[in-house]
C-alpha cells in the first residue's frame, strides 16, 4: 500500500468507502454484515486505515455496520470519517443530535475526518445560514477533539464550491470531489480541482471508476488503453488518473466484493502516474464518451433570451446529461432540479422552436427537454 503524508498522519492513498457493502437480497439497507467483515479485514491487513461512512448509506445502516466491524481493532489503527447530512434540508436545524447520534452509531468517541456532506446549490444558503450553526457548533466539536479534521463533500458546481470556500475555507482542511477522467471535463473537475488548489486544499476522491461505468470501456478504447500499458487493467487507469495529482491524497472507492478489493489495493501497491502522452490518449476516449452519451450543448446561452418561457435552456441540459450518463444511478440532476421553480422545469416548455433557429450546435432542443421530462418522471 502507498501512504500520503497529512498534517502529520499517514493515510493510505486507497480508503475503503461504505456505500457500496454487499447486500443481501439486493436491499441496500440490509448490509451483509459478515463479507462485509471479511473485507474490511482484508482492508486492514493490506494496509487501508481510512474508512469513509455517512449518516444516509445504506439507509442508516453503514455507520452501525462500520462502528460494528471496526470496534475490534484499536481505534489509533484507522482513521474514520463521516458527514453531516445536510442534503435533506429537514436536517440542517438538528446537528447537534445528529452528530451525537453519528457517534453512538460508529461506536466513537471522536471522528477523524467529518464532512459538510454535499455542498451543491440546493444547500449551500442553508449550511451558510448562521441561524443553524453548523459551522459553529462543528467548529467548537473540533476544539473539544470530537472532530480532528472539518472538510466538506460536493457535488456543486465551481460558483456553489467558491461561495462555500468564501465563507468558510479557511477552515476547511479537505474537500471530497467526484475526479475521474470521465468528470475531469464533464462536470468540470478539472476547474474544481484548480479552485481548490488556489486555497490549498488537498483532494478527496470520490467515484475514481464512477459508480463502475470506468471499469469497462468500449473495444476500441480497451485496445488502446492496453497497447499504452500492457500490464495495467482498464479500472487501474482510473486510479493512475488520480496518482497524476499532487493535491488528491485520499481516493475512496465503495468496494462491492473481494475481488473489486483486491484488485484495486494491487494497483495501490504502487505509484504510477500517467505520462502527457498518456494523459491525453485518457483524456481523449473520455471526450469520445461524451460526445456520445451527450447533447453538445456548449452552454453558449445564445438560445435563453429567444424562450418565452424563461428557460435555462443551457443549465437544463446540462443536467439532462448528467442523467443520461449517470442512467438509473442518477442522483445529481434530480437533487439539482428541485432547486429549479416549478414554472421553469423542462416540462415548462411549450415546443414553439424559437431556441432551435439560434443554437449553433443545432440541438433539437424542445425534443430534447421532453425526453428529459419524461426521464424525470414528468
Ligand atoms: S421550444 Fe421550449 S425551450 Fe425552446 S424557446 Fe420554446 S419554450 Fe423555450
Ligand atoms: S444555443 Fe444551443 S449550444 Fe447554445 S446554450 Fe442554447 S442549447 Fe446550448
């Protein structure tokens, strides 16, 4: 195993995520508790010693299944991680019982690592909003040792990410991001990345094969990756992706089985960033996937004043991909709608085609919208 060096701490580059334990009956909520055993020992004797948990995985279940699990090693042999679940609004007045609760669930007395979970733009007023005190009251659990390190997870955009930092990333000591070669371009990654570099953050990887989609590509792609790197598989060079950034220190990736477990502490028994060249022959398929699991929108708002309706025509589209390359994993867009209002949701628009005649990628918008409403369940 490869370590990182952290403010003193040497964590393993590979942290076991606990949102994918195997499950019984395919019921995300009722873990299988005894593989789930078998793998973090098997984590443990490999030399893992970050485990990253949240109070809403597996419907509640992870933190009681880790707390469970992890009780039978010494608590200075792991470091462990959880989140404050600020993704439902309803919790944002009940951090205090909440973290409380987190930490009779795990079985701790202290966190390692506790995140914002989530930042986006459904959120962010809500944990900037000084009348919750979250940041406060996080900020005093620190001081009293029950939080070591206060980081935050998002799946906001680089304007969401900069208002959060503005106001509190001078305190903020990681952020966790989804980075794979797939979002580098494709959610803007590789500007996240940037930004957080610019406040000095180290990287948090979440999603490195994205939900899986990475760990198999097309033929051709494979042929590719293959001839590049004869000895290396197609879901190691994702991880290589990441070993090529000096800010990404952890990269969590939620295990499914022993054999996903083994294979990727293999690839982690080394460093092996990718060359330029390699870089690009990555960063090229990835751009191929896109263009052909996407609508080309260029976000160049050409089309918006021509809506009678108010549309962000570009904005809804954007998400419209997020949903088709996610498929039934998507989350992102529908979390991201429930901002939008009610007037100006893709179903909104009313088919009179005057986007159409200015859009220079000559996208089918109305066409487009509906197939997006329809997905949404509308
Ligand atoms: S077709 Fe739909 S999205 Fe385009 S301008 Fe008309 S209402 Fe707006
Ligand atoms: S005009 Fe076309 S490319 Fe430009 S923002 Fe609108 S849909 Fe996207």
């Amino acid at each position: 195993m490869i370590y990182n060096e952290y403010k003193g701490l040497s964590l393993s580059a590979l942290g076991m995520g606990n949102m994918r334990l195997p499950v019984i009956d395919g019921d995300d909520s009722r873990i299988d508790v005894e593989t789930s055993r078998e793998m973090i020992a098997y984590c443990m004797n490999a030399g893992i010693n970050y485990y990253d948990t949240a109070y809403g995985y597996h419907g509640g279940q992870s933190e009681l299944v880790v707390g469970e699990l992890l009780k039978d090693y010494d608590r200075e042999s792991f470091y462990l991680a959880s989140k404050f679940p600020g993704y439902d609004l309803g919790n944002m007045p009940k951090v205090e019982g909440i973290f409380e609760e987190q930490l009779k669930k795990c079985q701790v007395e202290y966190f390692d690592f506790y995140m914002f979970h989530n930042v986006c733009e459904m959120n962010v007023e809500s944990y900037l909003n000084p009348e919750y005190g979250i940041f406060d009251y996080l900020m005093e659990q620190k001081r009293n040792g029950r939080i070591r390190h206060l980081g935050f997870s998002t799946h906001g955009d680089i304007e969401c990410i900069a208002k959060f930092l503005e106001a509190y990333g001078k305190d903020m000591e990681f952020c966790q991001i989804e980075l794979n070669y797939f979002d580098y371009q494709f959610q803007n990654a590789k500007g996240k990345l940037e930004l957080l570099d610019k406040w000095n953050i180290p990287v948090w990887v979440m999603e490195p094969v994205r939900g899986g989609q990475l760990a198999s590509l097309s033929e051709d792609a494979t042929a590719k990756l293959k001839a590049a790197r004869p000895d290396e598989d197609v879901p190691a060079w994702a991880f290589r992706f990441l070993q090529s950034f000096p800010s990404v220190t952890m990269t969590l990736s939620g295990m499914s089985n022993m054999d996903q477990l083994k294979a990727n502490i293999n690839t982690y028994e080394e460093n092996k960033p990718l060359d330029d060249e390699e870089m690009k022959l990555i960063l090229d398929i990835a751009d191929d996937m896109i263009r052909k699991t996407t609508v080309p929108c260029t976000a160049c708002h050409y089309c918006v004043s021509k809506c009678p309706m108010g549309l962000d025509i570009p904005f809804l589209l954007k998400l419209y991909n997020e949903a088709m390359v996610s498929g039934s994993g998507a989350f992102i867009a529908p979390m991201a709608l429930s901002s939008v209002d009610a007037d100006k949701q893709p179903q909104s628009c009313i088919e009179c085609h005057a986007c159409e005649q200015v859009c220079p990628q000559t996208i089918h918008i109305p066409e487009e919208l509906k197939k997006f409403a329809e997905k949404m369940g509308n």
